[in-house]
C-alpha cells in the first residue's frame, strides 16, 4: 500500500499545504513526495519522540502534519508524544504506521505492530484506519486529512490481485453475500478471505464483511450487519492484531452493551510468537490460526 | 519588543509576583514552590518586557505551572478570581499546565522533555509557512536526562531555526538530589554547547541581563544561573521545597522575607 498512499499523498500535495515527517523511513516509495513536498518534506532522523513532538507544534499553529514511519516506531516508541502532545491538546496530527500487524514478517518482533490500534483507541480523540485494499488507500487519505483530531493509519498490504470488484471504500462494507454466519475481517486479512470463499455457493459460505475505521466513540456497526449477526448461527471475528483491545473485544462489548444476542463466536487474532520462532508474515499467520485454512476450517 | 525604560519596572512587578505566588500555594497547600520561585523572575521578564503579541510561550518545566499564573496574572491575563481556584476542584489552574482555555498556554505540559521539540514544531512551520513570530520555551535543568532533549537540540541544529530561544532554569536541584549529584548535569552548557547551540550565561535572578540576553541573542539557549526557593531564606537551595507545603508558621516568615525585599 506504501505505493498507493504515495500517490494519494502527491494528488493531495496539489490541493493543500502540509508538512509530512519522516522517520529516516520511506527509501523506494516516498522518493515522489519528497520531490514534491519540497522542504515541507521533513525528514526527522531517527527520532521519533521528536518527530511526534514536532508535529504536534506544527498543529499547534495551525499546519497540517502527517508522520510517518515504520508501525511500532509510530505509535510505541512515542507514545506519550501522542498522548500528550497529540491527544490532550486536541492536535489533528495525522500518524501513518507502515506494516501493521505480522506485516514485516521475519524482520523480527520489534518490527510487528500486533497491539496498536488497540493501544490507540484507549486515547481521547483517537480514530484508527485499516484499508484492507490497495483501492481504499486514496479515500483513507482523504477521510484522515479532514479530521479534525488525532488519527492513526495502519498500512498493510492488499490480498487481492485484482481489485476491480472492490465496492467503493466505507468504513464498514458488505463484500459478499452469505448464508453460512458472519465473518467480520479488520483490514488486508478480508481480501484473503473473500478470494477463498467467492466461488463457494451463497449457502456455504458466510456473508463477508471488512471494517476499516475504528474509533473510540462512534463505533457504529450498521444495521444491516447487526441484523445478520443476529441471525447468524456463527460470528468469526479475523484480525492481526492481540486480542486485548482489539476489534473482536469492541464488538462484543457493543452487542453486549445493546442487550443483543452473540451468536457461536470464533476470534482469530494474533497470539505474539507461541513457538518463539520467527518467519513470514503468512506463517506467523498460520502459527495463530489467522490463515485461510484455519479461519475456513472454523466456518 | 518593549522599550528598555519598561525593564526598571520588572523587579517590582517580581516582587508582587513573588508574594502572591506564595501566597496561592500557601492557600492552596501545595508544593513545587522552590522550582516555582527559581523560574519566576524570567517569566516576569518574557512576559513584561519581550514577548509580542505573535510570539508563544511554552513553559516545558510544567511544575513551575504556579509561577506562569502568575505571571500572567501581573498581565492581566488571569483574574484574581480564578487564580483562587489554583489546584482546586473545578479549576482550570491545575499544578501542571492543562490546555485549551488560554492562548497564553499553547499545550498542556508537565511530564518532561516535551516542550522543546513542540516549540520546534511551531517553530519550524511559522519559518516555512513565512511566518512571524518567537518562541520562547523554559525547561529545567534536570528536564536534559530526558532523552527527547537531545532529540529535539539535533533537530534544532540541523533545521538551524533561529526563531526559538530556549531558556534553561539552572537551579542545580532535582527531585531526590543535586543534578550534579544524580546525573552529572553540572556542565549543561558545555554540552549543549557541544551539539553547536550558542550558549548564554546569565544571573537568572537580575531582570536587565535576562531581558538583554534574550533580545540580543535570538535562537540561543540561555542558562539562567538561579536558586532554587529564591527570596525565602528556609526554601533556598533546599531540595526538598521541590516538592513542600508552606506550614502557617512558614508562610508567615515567607511573606516578611518577601515584604523586606
């Protein structure tokens, strides 16, 4: 998505003034903006405490800031930039993590943001956005750049070869049809998923939906998806992400919350590294029971 | 800028200063007094006799938060009334910095090392969007063992921005001890100085050498050379008024000290 977001950062370069930092990230995808942006493009070194700090100052005048950097050294290295800085000042700083979730394969742990959208949200003011394709990654842009508080984009990588069947970006959308339950997927992991299941007969197969914006108080799952879920013998929740403070916990807790019925549940998240070893995103994955065979095996 | 003659004014309005800040933390049973007292004749003078109205102020000591009232009470730019309620249910003069009810208080500051690199910010978007306008940023001096400090002093050289002036309040005194005793920290400007910043020593007590180092020196880290408590004998140079009440007894004894001056 790096190349997507690059672009959709160059088209919004020409329509608005903004200051986009980097943490020394960005080598063989940024190169466009930075010819662009000028001096407006900041590279910040590797400093990322500074990086948000600086930000937050450039909002704080009333410029627009994005930050960008690999996902962990954006939200976890500064986090009390963010909580400070960004969020109890109510400053509309825009936080673009690379590589969420396994994204970074065997890099190694240090380079996985498995809890950070969770860690976000319990933050005032806070949305996150979780495109799951390559398509999305211009309307996301678009959404963060017109918020007026602190947000969080969490880029991966899209599982669809081809997008073109793709409905028009939202932050909760119907991807396909189905009989068979409800399987609800945060981001990249649903295109995976609706490649696996698309050639299944509708009787067969859950209806597939994909959210991609979290937030801490107007979480508001639509009606037509609450009316399936109650319906549904089965709800299989799919994200790359820990279970604690995750999509799968807000969910519940909503349903909870509006007395609804919770149908067969099945969480599949990421358990961290069971085995202690390391290796590609998709064994990782698999090491959770976040792969297709295992999350199609619990339909 | 404001004009030389307005600097005979500032250590009178110190003074005013001075007593009421003791007198709010008295009322208020609150510590931070010795930090406060050693920070409060510069905030006197950025405020009286530097400050334009386009320039910012970013106190990153945010323990000296009681001193900023203050000083912005002899501005006016506090009632009476609402210094009152300082570190009082419903207030909004909590003992650290809270933001969004003051233009005189751009962010919310009080856990360390976070003030520097946002005034850079600020710093750096005014000088690229053609901006006017100064930012003045007071740390403290055990404020540099946060790492985001040095983060923020290369960032600073690097960028070369000249619209920032960073104050250091050198009271020597931490919170369990000396800075030389807890980190070694008694050499600050040399190594400030070290990453290229030029480095400034003033007494920052003598409100004419405070004033002139920072309007002659525009972009440069001035070391305020202070004591902590200062103007209350029992409180200078001692530790532990980093964190303590004023008894009635005490207080009584402050405010003659402060009376005599």
């Amino acid at each position: 998505m790096r190349t997507a977001f690059c672009s959709a950062m160059v088209e919004l370069a020409a329509e608005e003034r903004y200051f986009f930092l980097t943490g020394d990230l960005g080598f063989m995808a940024l190169e466009p903006l930075r010819e662009v942006l000028g001096d407006r493009f900041v590279n910040a070194g590797v400093a990322e405490q500074n990086m948000v700090s600086v930000a937050a100052g450039m909002a704080r005048v009333g410029s627009k800031a994005w930050v960008y950097s690999i996902a962990p050294f954006c939200y976890a290295r500064p986090f009390e930039q963010i909580r400070n800085d960004l969020c109890l000042n109510r400053l509309a700083v825009r936080l673009v993590g690379n590589g969420g979730g396994y994204a970074y394969g065997s890099m190694g742990a240090t380079h996985h943001a498995l809890e950070d959208y969770g860690v976000l949200l319990a933050l005032p003011g806070m949305r996150a956005y979780i495109p799951a394709f390559d398509a999305d990654v211009r309307a996301t842009v678009r959404a963060v750049s017109g918020r007026t508080l602190p947000s969080y984009l969490r880029l991966g990588r899209t599982e669809l070869e081809d997008e073109l069947a793709v409905p028009s970006y939202a932050p909760w959308r119907r991807l396909q049809d189905g009989e068979a339950g409800v399987l609800i997927a945060v981001g990249p992991p649903a295109g995976g998923l609706w490649r696996a299941l698309h050639e299944r007969p509708v009787s067969d197969r859950p209806a597939l939906w994909v959210v991609s914006e979290l937030d801490e108080t107007s979480f508001a799952p639509p009606l037509e998806l609450l009316e399936a879920v109650s319906r549904a013998a089965k709800l299989v929740l799919v994200e790359e992400h820990v279970a604690q403070g995750s999509f799968g916990q807000r969910f519940l807790h909503f349903l909870a919350l509006g007395g609804r019925r919770t149908p067969n549940l099945v969480h599949a998240h990421a358990r961290g590294y069971p085995s202690g070893r390391y290796g590609s995103q998709s064994w990782h994955r698999h090491e959770c029971g976040l792969d297709v065979p295992a999350i199609l095996a619990s339909l | 800028m404001r004009s030389s003659e307005e600097c005979e004014e500032l250590p009178r309005l110190a003074r005013r200063a001075r007593r009421r800040l003791i007198k709010m933390h008295y009322e208020s049973r609150i510590g931070h007094l010795g930090g406060n007292l050693s920070a409060l004749d510069v905030l006197i003078c950025l405020h009286h006799a530097v400050m334009s109205p386009e320039d910012h102020f970013i106190l990153s000591k945010g323990h000296a938060a009681g001193a900023l009232y203050v000083a912005l009470w002899s501005r006016g730019l506090i009632s009476e009334e609402e210094l009152g309620t300082f570190h009082a249910d419903g207030t909004r003069l909590a003992g650290h910095p809270v933001p969004g009810w003051s233009a005189s208080i751009p962010v919310a500051t009080g856990s360390l090392g976070h003030g520097l690199p946002v005034a850079l910010g600020m710093a750096l978007a005014r000088k690229l969007n053609g901006e006017e306008g100064h930012v003045y940023c007071l740390t403290s001096d055990g404020e540099w063992q946060e790492g985001s400090m040095w983060e923020a002093l290369i960032f600073w050289r690097h960028r070369q921005l000249r619209n920032v002036t960073v104050l250091v309040d050198l009271n020597g005194l931490q919170g369990f001890g000396s800075t030389r005793e807890v980190a070694s920290m008694e050499d600050l400007g040399r190594r400030i100085e070290g990453f290229g910043a030029e480095v400034v020593h003033v007494d920052g007590h003598d409100h004419r050498a405070i004033t002139e180092a920072v309007r002659e020196h525009p972009g440069a880290v001035v070391m305020l050379h202070t004591v902590k408590g200062k103007g209350v004998s029992f409180m200078e140079n001692r530790m532990e008024w980093h964190y303590l009440p004023l008894s009635a007894e005490q207080y009584a004894v402050a405010l003659r000290e402060l009376e005599s001056l």
